[in-house]
C-alpha cells in the first residue's frame, strides 16, 4: 500500500477516554504495526499534560517512548519561538501548564493561544483575548475539535472557543494541531516520508479522516468512540477505509 508511518488518535480510538483503558486488541494491534511501519500517537488532547499521558500510554503497551507522543503543544513549541510569539496570553487548564514553560505570560504580548477547552471560562474571561487579537495580536488554538467524549458523555472541545474569539474579532485562528499541515509536514520530514505515504486513523470523521484525506494522505475511521454512523458520508472528503477497530489496521495494512 506503500504506508509508511501510521499515525493514531488516541482518545475513542486507542482507548476509552482520555487516560481510560485501552480498547480491546488495540496494544497488540500496535506492537504488530510497528514492527514493521514506523507509529506515531497523534492527538489533540490537550488539557492532560504530555509526561502524564506519555507515561500512561506506556504502562498500557501502547506507546514505545515519549517521544513517539505528539500532541498540539510539541507543535506549538517547536513553531511560536521561531515566529517571536511565545509571548502573551495564554489560556491552559492548570495540569497542562507544565507543557507551557517556554511560553511568558504578557497581557500584551503578541500572541494569544487556546490550548484547552476550557469548560471553566466565563465570557468575560476571554474579554482580554478578544481585545488583543483585535488589535493585531495572533491567535493560535492548539486544535479546533468540536466535541468529544468525556465520562461516558459528549462535552465541547476548545474549537468552540476558538470560533468565538475568530467571530468576535473577525481574525480566524491558526490551528497547530490535527489537521494542520504544520503537524503532519514536521512528521514527514522527521521520518523521511512523503505525505502520501502517511495513513491517519481515528474516530473523528471530520479532523481526523477527511481532512487527513484532503491533505493526501490515507484516513482511515473506526467505528470506535465518538463515531456515528451517519459519519461515514458526512464529510468529504469521503474516508479511504472504514475499520471497526483499531484490532483490525494491521490486516488492512497487510501486516499478519
């Protein structure tokens, strides 16, 4: 099929939940694809701070080492230094704070980033914000997810945020997390691969599958997690293939 890294979401499609059990078959499913075809857990949580979440992922046999953990926040470390916007307004849940400690806080630095979904923010929390980005300032959202599932229930994700502050002000956020092409270009060139060569798995139709599609790589669905039935043909592009679970991909890949 000519796969040569394989990138998987972790939350609904590894396991159940952030930080939650690990979905039946999916270690073993793992161990046997990197055997063969270099793995990359990609997610857009961000309100669990890598070291947390690296360390549960190995404990599960799901992860092989921490750097083989992306998340939104190594992107942003690695992109707003070089661009002199690690400096400004920042707004992270206090356990994902670690992650930040390159970023300077200043209400009137020149960047305002959304790193977390922020279900404990009032309106006026984000007045600060709004007022910076419309005078100039650069607004980052780690990932502009809609939703996703939390204790069994669906609660909204830090795109909702995002919008609000993009309407608001009229200045559209730039997204460092899946599926920003700043995520997936720093991966190929890491792994020495073409993005063609790149196959996204994940239970989200939308970030994960079909906009992994339309940046030309494979994208494959689980109907695992917050997948829908009606996702299948919701979006398009359309998925490259449909797996009832992560337990499956190594047959899909040719790997027995």
């Amino acid at each position: 099929m000519g796969i040569r890294l394989v990138c998987l979401d972790i939350d609904g499609t590894l396991t159940d939940g952030v930080l939650g059990p690990a979905l039946p078959g999916t270690a073993e499913a793992v161990r046997a694809i990197r055997k063969r075809i270099a793995v990359r857990l990609v997610t857009n949580t961000t309100s669990v701070r890598h070291r947390t979440l690296a360390e549960r992922l190995i404990a599960q046999g799901l992860l092989d080492e921490p750097a083989s953990l992306v998340t939104p926040v190594m992107v942003a470390r690695r992109v707003l230094p070089k661009r002199g916007h690690d400096r400004g307004l920042l707004y992270v849940e206090p356990d994902a704070r670690e992650d930040f400690a390159w970023f300077t806080e200043d209400p009137a630095g020149p960047a305002v980033v959304l790193a977390t979904e922020g279900h404990d923010l009032r309106i006026a929390d984000l007045q600060p914000a709004f007022r910076r980005v419309f005078e100039g300032a650069a607004l980052y959202a780690l990932q502009r997810n809609r939703y996703f599932k939390k204790g069994g229930a669906l609660v909204t994700d830090l795109g909702p945020v995002a919008a609000f502050l993009t309407y608001a002000s009229g200045r559209e956020a730039e997204t460092l997390g899946k599926p920003s092409p700043i995520l997936f270009d720093a991966l190929a060139e890491e792994l020495g691969v073409r993005r063609e060569e790149i196959a996204m798995v994940g239970d989200d139709a939308e970030f994960d599958v079909s906009a992994s599609v339309a940046l030309g790589m494979s994208g494959v669905l689980v109907r695992t997690g917050k997948f829908r039935p009606e996702d299948a043909e919701r979006f398009t592009p359309r998925p490259t293939a449909m797996l009832d679970s992560v337990a499956d991909l190594p047959g899909w890949l040719g790997i027995r």
